[in-house]
C-alpha cells in the first residue's frame, strides 16, 4: 500500500467528522464564562424589585412618599425599623399572620398524607375499578378553581354543626384547599411511585411485611424527594392564594394575603405598612423553599435519572 493510500483514511477521517450546526455551537457556548456572567445579570434585575420592597418596608412613610427607594444609597439614615415595630404592634395584622399558618399547614399536611396514600394503592394496589378512579383524578385537573368557588361557597352556607358555620371559617378554606389540591398531587406521586423497581416491594412482601409496612419502609423513604417537591409545591400555592381567601375567609379567618389586599383600598398614605407586610409574607415562603431545596432538587431531577 503506498503513502497516499495510507494518508487517506486519515483525512477522510478528518473530513467526515461531523458539522455543528448553529443552534448546536449557540447552545455550546451557553455553558461558557459569558453567559454565566449574563445570566447572573438578568438574575440581580429579577431581584430588583425585591430588594426594592425591602428596602421601602425599612423606610418611613415621609421618605417612601417624597423620593424612591433608591435613594438609600445616598442617604442610609432613612433605614429605619419602625415601620416593622409598628405592623407588629397591630393586632389585626398578628391574628392574620396566624390565620395564615393555620391554613397552610393542615392544607399542606393533608394533601401530602391523604395524597401519598392514595398514590401508593393506585400505582401497587390492585382493587376493582382502579384504573377508571385513576383518570377521574387526572380528569379533574383540568377543572378550573373558579368553577368550583360559587357551588362550594353555597354547600358551605347549608352546612352548620352545633352551630358551626362552614362558610368564613378556617376549616372551610383548608378543605377547598385540600380539595383542589389532591388531583395534581395524586398523579404526581402516583407516576413517581410506579417508577420504584417491583422486586423491592416484592421481597417485603415475601417478608411478611403489610401494605402499611411496605408503605412506611420501602415506598415512604424512596419517594422523600418527590413528597417533599409536593409539600413545597403545596405550601407555596396556599400560602400565597388570594381568591380562595377572598370568597371564603371573612375577617377574623382572613389570611395575610387578604389582610394586604383589603390595606391596597389607600395605597398612597400605607406604604410603610403593605411593604413590610408584603415582605413578611414573601421571606417564610422563600425560607421553607431554601430548607428543603436539596429534596426538591431531587424531586424535579428524579426522573431523569431513572
């Protein structure tokens, strides 16, 4: 063979290497120095308004009223925690902030308990009409929460126990909360728990072990990061509703986010008052969030790596 003859496969080799396209070199160079740099960017202006209100909740009213919240950085003397002292000191304020986590907790709760139960006997439980239950649960995902808010505020008008009245009351929004809340939550650990491999519940079985053990031991601590990705999910959803509120909760059961909402009626004279508000109610969801980011990572990576 002579010298030509072996160079050729070396340049045909070369040569047949294949191109990348456009969009193959734009989504390469995504992962490069520059583009982390500008993602960071967009980032901090995404977090501009944040700090804005913060930055206004630690402000007078005076200063809020005559100049912007920029003005700070030329003027630090205006940062002030009066205006926190003085929502705290208001007992409307308290009781809603209190009103509030006696909302979201049991809603949360529920939805995880009830939901993880119920997923576990539709993805491993075999019982007549299984499957038929299972798409009514998917098919009620698709009914808005709107359609639901005037037949259920009725219902809760003719329910009176002792002389407990359903409508306007704490446990009337945790249960529309509840309600709603299951569907998602169901095909969404439903579809997680059917991911888990057979022969690990198989060999509890042949353990000894009950559904309820099986459960608890095998299906509860695999599934840890996709019930806790729904136990934030949820939390974030109801801690931050405002319509449910509105249409169920009256004033001594409304929760923050009508409290603020009813304060927006003399925006211009209570800035000192909605923006420390508004901040209390942004900072304990973004703290649940970051306390439970590393299962919720896991959650939303699980099934890529399955």
């Amino acid at each position: 063979m002579s010298t030509a003859e072996e160079a050729a496969p070396a340049r045909n080799g070369a040569a047949g290497a294949p191109r990348r396209n456009l969009a193959a070199r734009v989504v390469g160079r995504l992962g490069g120095g520059a583009a982390q740099a500008l993602l960071v960017l967009v980032a901090l202006f995404w977090l501009v308004p944040t700090f804005g209100l913060l930055v206004a909740s630690l402000r007078s009213n005076a200063d809020n009223n005559a100049s912007g919240w920029w003005t700070v950085f030329t003027e630090p003397a205006q940062l002030t925690a009066g205006s926190y002292s003085a929502l705290l000191d208001k007992g409307d304020f308290v009781d809603s902030f209190w009103n509030t986590v006696l909302i979201t907790v049991p809603a949360t709760v529920l939805v995880v308990v009830i939901a993880s139960l119920a997923a576990y006997a539709f993805a491993w439980m075999e019982f007549p009409g299984r499957d038929w239950l299972f798409l009514a649960v998917v098919a009620l995902l698709v009914v808005p929460v709107q359609v639901a808010l005037i037949p259920v505020a009725k219902l809760y008008g003719y329910v009176e126990v002792g002389g407990f009245h359903m409508f306007g009351s704490i446990t009337g929004v945790v249960l529309f909360h509840v309600a709603f809340g299951l569907p998602f939550a169901i095909f969404l650990l439903r579809n997680f728990f059917a991911a888990i491999p057979r022969d690990l519940l198989e060999a509890a079985r042949m353990d000894g072990g009950s559904e309820w053990t099986i459960f608890r031991r095998v299906i509860f601590p695999l599934g840890g990061p996709a019930i806790a990705s729904l136990g934030i999910f949820q939390f974030l959803w109801v801690w931050n509703d405002l319509l449910v509120a509105l249409v169920f909760a009256d004033t001594e059961s409304q929760p923050m986010t009508k409290w603020l909402q009813s304060q927006m009626r003399q925006f211009t004279g209570n800035i000192d008052i909605l923006a420390p508000g508004a901040f209390l109610s942004l900072i304990v969801p973004l703290a649940v969030f970051f306390a439970f980011q590393r299962y919720f990572v896991e959650g939303v990576l699980a099934g890529s790596v399955k």
